[in-house]
C-alpha cells in the first residue's frame, strides 16, 4: 500500500520505487495480501503458499522536497523508517 500511495498519491515515478526482500531469503512480506484471502483465510486451491518468511525491502529516490512525505507514506502502513 505504501508504494501505491507514494506513486498515485504524491505523483512519485514508479521507476524511483525499488521492491525487495529485507534479507537473502526470498520473501511476499509477512501479511497475506488481500488477494490472497477470502473469508478471512488464505485461499485454498491455490498453487503454493506464499513465502511469508520476512519484511520486504521498499526503497526510494526522491529529492529532499518530498522526503517528508514519503517517510509519512511508509509511516501510515506501519513502515520501518529507519535508515
């Protein structure tokens, strides 16, 4: 969500906006996404489980400008600002 809101709502170019696992292991995040639950439980049918082993990396360039706001886009969805 955090990618989304900086790209449509702060106009942010998507290619600025790196995505990737915080660690060497292959990782979807730790929360199912919401297309992946269905009555409050993960899918079933589906093909795999999705490898919610660790946090994802979410990486941005922006001018100081805009800094502020996107540290508060990642704030809003409980994003770890830290360097």
């Amino acid at each position: 969500m955090a990618v989304e809101h900086i790209v449509q709502d702060h106009g942010l170019d998507r290619n600025a906006v790196q995505v990737g696992p915080a660690s060497d292991e292959n990782t979807a995040g730790t929360e199912a996404a919401r297309a992946d639950v269905e009555d409050g439980h993960l899918k079933a049918g589906n093909e795999g489980e999705p490898a919610l082993t660790g946090k994802v990396r979410v990486s941005v360039a922006v001018d100081d400008a805009i800094a502020e706001k996107v540290l508060s886009s990642f704030s809003t969805f409980h994003g770890d600002v830290s360097g």
